[in-house]
C-alpha cells in the first residue's frame, strides 16, 4: 500500500550553488551534492574538530555537520562537550537556510548566529515555509575542555541548506481513518532517511494527526499507546512493531484497520514490504487488512464540449453516453462527473443540475440555484459539492440528503475549489483584497460518511499568493495555476505540508488537471487542451469549454 508518488517532467526551482567549508568569515556550508544522487543513504562525509580548533571553526564544523544525521548526528556531536552531548536534541527542529549567516563575537566564550531562514520542521516532522525575510537568532556557549574549545550549549534544531534539504530529508505520509473507516487520509511529515526512519514514523503516527485535521480523521489506535520498544526493526522486508499494552484496547474486529494504518505509513520505506505487529512482546495475528486507498483520479480527462461529454485519450475522443441531449437542453459552463457513481452535474445560468447516468431517460434536478456557481465537486461517496463565488457563501452537498455546511473562517470571496480523493479535506482558493491565497479546510462526517462540518482551515503556505483554479493531483497534492510576469502561466504542484515544484510556462490557461498517472492537462482561454511533454505543451483537443478528470 505504497503511496502513489506523481512522476512529473517539471522544471527545477532556481537555487544558488554552495560553497565548501570556510575557516573564516561567514558560516558555510557543504557542495550542492543533490545532482545525481538517488541512493536515500547518501549524507555528506562530516569530520569531527581537529586538535586547537579555534571557536570559530568549531562553530562551522558544528552547523555544517547539521548535514550529516547518521548515527544521529554522531559527529556533532563532537564538537559539543560531553556533559551537553547527551542533552543535546537535534530533532527537535531543523532550519533552513536562505543567505549568508551572520556571526557576532559577544564575549570570550559566547557567540550569536543570525541565519535567514525559509522553512522550519518540528519535532514530529512537520514542514512550515516561513515568510520571506524571516531570521532566526541563537547564542552558542563555549567552554574549553581538556584544553580544546567545545560547545557548552545551542539550540536544540540542526540547519541545512535547501539544496541539501532536498538530500538528506524524505516526506512520507501517517495515515488515518475517515469517520466510515473506509479511507486512508494521509497528513505529510519529513524525516531524514536513515536507520531510525521507520521508529519516527510510527512515534509520530502514535501522537496522531496535527489539530487541524483531527476533526475530519480517526486514529484507531488508541491514544496512549507507545512503542513498547522505542525501536522498529526491520528484517528480510518485514518491519516488526511492539506496542504497548494501550493497544489492547483495540476491538478485535478493528485491528485489521490499526495495521492498515501502520502498515501504509510503514510500506512507503524502501526496504519494507511487510509489516508484523506485537502488543507487550505478544505476536498479533492479523493477516486480512483493508487497503483504504480512495477512488483513482482516473487516466483521461473529461472535457465539456458542445456536443457532450467526451473522454480524451491517446485515440482522441469518446463520447460519454447520456450527456448530449443535457448539454443540448442546458447548454451549460462547467460540470463535474463522477465516474465510480456514474452521475454528471452541469453548471448553466439557472444552477447547478444533477443527473444520475445509469438512470433511462433520468430528467434530473435543480440542486443549487445561487448565480456565480464554481466548478463543483463531486466526493467519493458520491455528494456533490457546490459553492458560489460569493463572500461568506456556505456549501451545499447533496447526496441522500441536502446538507448547508456554513464557512465563515476566511473574510474573502471563494474563486475555485476542490474537494480531496479520499473526501476527508476540502481545497479553497480564496480571493482576499487584492491578493488570492489558498486554504485547506477538514470536513467533519458522520460515521455514515455524510459531512457535519466544514472545520477551521490551514493556509497551505507553499502555494504561491495569486494562485487560482485548484484541483488534486494526487491525495497530498494540489495542482495550481500561476501568473507568471510579465505573462503567461505556470501550472504548479503544492504538496500538502511539503514543497512547491513548478512546470515549464504556458501563454494562458483557465483550468489544470492531473490524471492518476500524474500527467498534466491545461484548458487554455481559446478553447485548446494541451498536455505536457517534458519541456513543452502538445495539443490534444480543440474547442473544449471545461475541463476535469
């Protein structure tokens, strides 16, 4: 149950090169190694303080061994005096770099570091990008020891360089339950891949979901509950996990759902194909587990043309039967299908209209009729979700039952949005004053699956402001569309709580689609769908009015 990860030809974020390691001057850093290298043990070769090692060199080699986390950070920890050594928690937060360090003598055995900072991960591996310009200040202690200079006390966080970053540091996803029980929801973390990563992930899927998302998830495993062991062994493929006895407490019936957690948030290491779990040193046999993987977004897009729905593929086009006489009828804008409850809904000037496919001759209804509809959005359990683009406008969904779910947590106008595969999280593009900014908000369900709550939202901080027409690209990512001055467009991938990876620019575009295999499918404003090759944009449909999968 590996995560499906979007194999994209997207060009590379423009980053400046790294110097080697300085002995005066400002704090430096390591070569840029990230060209080449595809190996997740590959660290920097760090060496500890050589004998009379002044303070400054100290300092350097102590930052820049923030490079190599193997052993945890064995080396490092070196450079610190033996009573701080063991204190010592580099875990706790890594920083990284943007610009050259700034460095201060403050007295003969304290030093202050100043470091431009764009990004920060916590303890549990959590990635925040950080305003342009933000700076972070520490002091360093020295004290000499057995007649060399050690460092007496820091900060309990490592920094790295966004190049190496992108090296030594991995992002996984913890998965958890919706409230049916019925789909894994992933939330992303990033950890260093090394020996210990398998015992970072199940430590931090043991604390559960970050505030925002634990209104819309379930952890079956009950909270309390530790590693029994404060290790995960991993042996001929199989990662072995002892729980404490506060797993007990899990029903029978539902310890097929607690390994399908483990073992999907477990299965994304390399070496590990199989997962076997003990409570309090006793095996647990537990040999069927669901998969939980929602719907798949599908490999060809559905495009809205005059004539009908057609599906776009490598031999063209193919007619979506039933939908000819609706559009001919409605002559409609936009439209959202869902293939796996095979029903279609058109946007026209009248609202939003909602068919059922698979039914003879199906007249359809009228499910929302406020003016300036969205492209609505339909959920893996079927609903359709709708929403106007007007301020303070709540949504609508309907599905057994028509639900209003109020959404007053952004004073802006909501101008696209999206609801995620597996129904857990819902992605708004909110136009804010004159900027536009993206949110994700948890959906709170019933245990019938029907939505109760639209709850309070983060701002996925690594979508660029302006951004607009959102979609998933796959359940951790968003797919957004740029401006790009002086003109033009950039289809971007935001992953939730991770990076920014943009695309090769296009001259104009109204719509972005990513299919299940990660390729990307642009509607431009004249009506074209191009489709990216590498580097450039084919053309693959003509007089297209909307665009989705």
């Amino acid at each position: 149950m590996r995560r499906k990860v979007i194999a994209l030809a997207i060009s590379a974020l423009a980053l400046s090169g790294c110097a080697s390691i300085p002995t005066s001057g400002a704090i430096g850093f390591g070569p840029d190694v990230t060209s080449g290298l595809t190996n997740d043990e590959v660290y920097y070769s760090q060496s500890g303080p050589y004998t009379g090692a002044t303070q400054e060199a100290v300092l350097y080699g102590f930052l820049n061994s923030g490079n190599g986390p193997q052993n945890d950070y064995a080396v490092a920890r070196e450079y610190l005096a033996k009573t701080f050594s063991t204190k010592w928690q580099p875990n706790q937060e890594v920083l990284i770099q943007e610009g050259a360090p700034e460095l201060l003598k403050l007295s003969e055995t304290e030093y202050r570091v100043t470091v431009g900072v764009s990004g920060q991960i916590d303890s549990d591996g959590r990635y925040t990008d950080l305003p342009a310009g933000t700076k972070r200040t520490s002091t360093i202690h020295f004290v000499k020891t057995s007649g060399q200079w050690r460092i007496l006390s820091a900060p309990n966080q490592t920094i790295v360089v966004r190049q190496n970053f992108k090296v030594l540091f991995r992002s996984y996803s913890l998965f958890f339950f919706d409230p049916s029980l019925t789909y894994l929801v992933p939330e992303i973390r990033w950890f260093p891949s090394r020996a210990s990563t398998g015992t970072r992930l199940m430590n931090s899927l043991l604390k559960g979901a970050s505030d925002w998302l634990k209104p819309a998830v379930v952890n079956v495993i009950p909270v309390g509950t530790k590693l029994n062991i404060n290790s995960v062994t991993i042996e001929n493929g199989v990662a072995k996990v002892d729980l404490s006895s506060q797993a007990l407490r899990v029903p029978a019936a539902r310890r097929s759902l607690m390994k399908s957690q483990i073992a999907a948030t477990l299965e994304q290491l390399t070496d590990v194909s199989n997962v076997e779990i003990s409570i309090q040193r006793t095996p647990q046999t537990i040999t069927q587990y669901v998969d939980g993987q929602p719907p798949s977004l599908g490999s060809s897009p559905i495009a809205l043309t005059s004539v009908g729905l057609v599906r776009l593929n490598a031999n063209g086009s193919q007619a979506i039967a039933g939908t000819a006489s609706k559009v001919l009828d409605l002559s409609p804008t936009d439209f959202a299908y869902s293939q796996n409850h095979n029903r279609v809904a058109f946007v026209s000037p009248s609202g939003v209209h909602l068919y059922a496919l698979d039914t003879f001759n199906d007249q359809g209804k009228i499910v929302d009729r406020r003016a300036k509809q969205l492209s609505p959005s339909f959920d893996p359990q079927g609903s359709l979700w709708t929403l106007s683009s007007t301020q303070g406008a709540p949504f609508v969904v309907s599905g057994s039952t028509r639900m209003v779910l109020q959404n007053n947590w952004v004073s802006g106008v909501p101008i696209s949005f999206s609801v995620s595969p597996e129904g857990a999280r819902v992605a708004v593009v909110y136009q804010i004053g004159k900027i536009k900014q993206t949110y994700l908000f948890p959906i709170e369900r019933n245990k019938s699956g029907e939505p109760v709550i639209i709850g309070k939202p983060i701002l996925v901080t690594s979508a660029p402001k302006n951004s607009d027409r959102v979609s998933w690209a796959d359940n951790v990512t968003l797919a957004l569309i740029t401006p790009s001055a002086p003109n033009g467009f950039i289809p971007c991938l935001v992953t939730i709580g991770g990076l920014l990876n943009p695309s090769t620019a296009i001259e104009s575009a109204n719509s972005i689609t990513v299919n299940g295999t990660g390729q990307l499918f642009v509607l431009q404003s004249d009506g074209r769908v191009v489709e990216s090759q590498g580097s450039s944009w084919t053309t693959i449909a003509q007089n297209i009015l909307a665009l989705h999968l």
